[in-house]
C-alpha cells in the first residue's frame, strides 16, 4: 500500500502504478491538503469576518468561474469522440444553463450576487473581476482543450469535496451574515446533489481509464492544477479585499464605504 | 442592390457593406453555385448509377463527419459566453446524440451503414474512412474554434441547402437501389425539420451580427469555407469509389467484388 504521507512529502509524484483504491484515496488525500476550504478566505466567509464589500467581491468574481463552467464542459465534449460519453457529460451543462422549468446554476449564482446587493448587469459584463481571476478561469478552459481527455475529466474531480464545503459554507454564512437569506443560497441546494453524481462519474471513469503510472500521474496533476487553480481565486480576493497590503486594481469592482 | 454575377465573378468578395436580404441573397446564390448537390458523385447517386460499394464508401466516410458534428458544435459552444446562446445551440448536440426516447441522429445514421451492409463496428472504428474525410472533418472542428464565433456560427449555414438535396435523394435513391428501404433513411426525415430550424437561427444571427462590410465577408467566407469542405469529401470518394483513375488508399474500405 502506498504510504500517503511519502507521497505527500514528495509532492504526490508517483513512482509505480497503484491500484484504483490507492488512486483514490490519493485524490482524496489531495482533496483533504489543498481543497479551497482550506484557504484563510473561507475560513474568514464561514466565521462571519468578512465585510459586505468582501462578500460582494466573492460573487461578482466567482460569477465568472460559474459563467465560465458551462464553456468548459463544453470545450470537453468538443474531445469527445463517444456519444455515450458525451451525452452523460452533457447534463452538466444543463444544471448551469438550465433547461425548461429550471433556469440553471448561472441564473441562481446571479440571485446569490443580487442577493449581497451587486447589480444583475454590473456582475454579467464582467468587467469589475479580477484580471487574476480572468486568468485562472481562462487558463481551466484552456486545460481541458489542451491536456488529455483523462485529465480533462479528472480536473473536475474537486467536486468530490464540494458537498462538504457547502454545506459548512451556507451553514456559517447564513448564521454570521444577517443580510443573506437562506433563498439567495438556492444555487448551493442544488449543487449538493449535481456535484456527488458528477464527481461520481469522473472518479469511475478515472479509476477505469488511469491504470498505467503515468496516466495515473495525469489524474493526479490535473487535481494539483485545479486545486491549485481554485486556491489563486481565493488568493486574489484576500489580498484586494481583505488584506492591509493590498487593493482593487484600476478598474475593478470597489466596495461601498462601510 | 449588389449585382449577384459581378459578386460571383468576383469570387464573393464584397467592396462595401449590404442590407441583411442583400447579404441573404448572397449567401443563397453560393449555395446554388457551390453546395454538393452540383457534385457529379451526388449526381451519380441520384440517377442510380453508384456501385453499392461506392454507396457503401459514402455511407462509411460520412458517418465520420456526423460523429464529428456534435464535436464541432460543443466547440462552438465552448467559446459562447451568452447562456441563451448555448441553449439555443444545444439542440443541435441533442438532435445528433440523442435525448431520452430519441437515439439521435448518430445512430440513424448507424442504421443507414448497416443498411447498405456494413458492419457496425467496423464504421464506428472508423479505420476504414479515407484521410481526406479525416482531413476535411478536423478542418471544420477547428475552424469554428479558431475563426470568430460569427464565422463559426456561419460555418452552419449550408443547412439552409440540406432541406433540397435530402428530399432529392431520399425519393431517387429509393427508386434506384433496390437494396435500400425507406426505413434505413430514417436519418433524413428528422433532418428535414431539425435543418430548417437550426438554419434559421443561423441566418437569422448571421443577418443581426454582421452589419459592417468586414462581418458580411466573414459570413461569406465561412460559407464559402463550408461548401468546400463538403465538395472536398465527395471529391475524394469519386477520385477513389467511381473514377478509373483512382483507388482506396492502403489500408482504406475495399468493397466486395460486385
């Protein structure tokens, strides 16, 4: 069995194929170390420290990862030479696009951001997020057009640890934030039962498809990178929104005066 | 108005912007000029005079470019940022790889090969196909990836042509294959609405999108790209299933001795 401990140390780089269970509690264990749940930006969302303008700054800038999902499942079934495959991928694309009698995740993100006061058209032309977040999602897209099919999926695998955060996320949100209702958290109902079925998916698939050494090493980097991806979001608002040191840069969103 | 044989003379090329039913009308006239209903293999199709090998030759090679089609168009979405926008596209996915109830029209077209006598398998391996079609069909993908989403989006125009060619082939090919059934055609029924509409859409885009005379070009020459790539598909089964002068390259689909 290999010791998790030894991988970490050493930066998860294998150096032998393991067997699907090892894979995954590899993935796992990555989930456990680098998660964004981790990052001092949520610890400080679920204890209540952050200010309005934060919270604000959160939305508007994690609206355009949300915006952006869809583009991104997109660009992997562009890969996708299985219809079948296609056609399971697909349905990620409805939950943020919506589909009839159900206006989707992108549309429930934009309550969440009117519901901390932002304005609807101000979130939509994406003009007040961050460049580094602009980046960040940029840079998901072009991972899944870019990598392999099996890392494309497997960068996907940060679902797998989603449920846990959201739940403790709306909990602590709607406990320390009086102007946040329980309605304008609706896109994180949802996301508790899209996000097991989803990661479910991509994990089987990856512990089917990730049997030699170096495709496992691909399931792997593609978790780093995304894991890596999230956490430089967090990275951005904390320092332009919640640090002493730092700003909005020219041209982003700025906070109302408290 | 725009003189239609001084444009055509001139290859399509525009010298100063046009109303949208100019622009229309030019899109039109290259259909009628260039789609692959004027191509002698279509021709040969209609009139009976396609060797079932031939026949079969087609059925195989255009099965690589349905397979590719949603392909190309989750490309296109991957690069839509308007949600309205890829729910109005993602029918067109839909239509292909099927919906609960419905197969979709990969597996119609499944049904068409096996039909004529192929074997599922082998046109689903796609080893047979002839590079030129692996060729022509990864040019459309990348096309609508790398050209402006208008372009893109006027790569699909030719389906305001389909519409013509479809009932023109369905009822000779039935009256001159007595080895095809009505039923093997199921494909091109559910082409004759779903075309119509998706063309629609598209022109309809095409005609509110592209007001400046540098659009219109655009649009033209996404066209004009398109009806090339479809002649350039028969081009290569004539060249190497009917004419005496070529041959399947090594390696390619080799039909029975008649």
């Amino acid at each position: 069995m290999t010791n998790l401990e030894d991988l970490r140390a050493n930066g998860w780089q294998l150096t032998q194929a393991i067997s699907p269970d090892e894979l995954e509690a590899v993935l796992r264990a990555i989930g456990a170390q680098r998660y964004h749940n981790n990052h001092p930006f949520h610890e400080r969302m679920r204890s209540g420290a952050l200010s309005k303008g934060a919270m604000q700054a959160w939305a508007l800038n994690r609206y355009l990862y949300q915006s952006r999902i869809p583009m991104k499942d997109a660009a992997l079934m562009a890969r996708m030479v299985d219809t079948d495959l296609r056609r399971e991928w697909r349905h990620r694309i409805e939950d943020h696009d919506g589909v009839e009698g159900d206006d989707g995740g992108i549309e429930r993100w934009l309550k969440l951001a009117e519901g901390l006061g932002l304005d609807r058209d101000y979130v939509i032309a994406e003009s007040g997020a961050l460049p580094a977040t602009h980046f960040a999602v940029d840079a998901y897209i072009r991972y899944v057009s870019d990598q392999s099919l099996l890392a494309a999926i497997a960068s996907s695998l940060t679902e797998l640890f989603a449920p846990t955060i959201i739940a403790d996320r709306v909990s602590n949100v709607l406990a320390n934030y009086d102007y946040v209702s329980k309605n304008s958290l609706a896109y994180f109902d949802k996301r508790m039962t899209q996000a097991p079925r989803d990661s479910g998916f991509a994990l089987q698939y990856c512990r089917d498809n990730a049997v030699e050494c170096r495709d496992q090493q691909e399931v792997i980097d593609a978790l780093l990178f995304k894991t890596g991806m999230l956490w430089a979001m967090l990275d951005a608002l904390d320092y332009c929104y919640v640090s002493d040191v730092g700003a909005p840069p020219p041209g982003c969103f700025v906070p109302d005066p408290a």
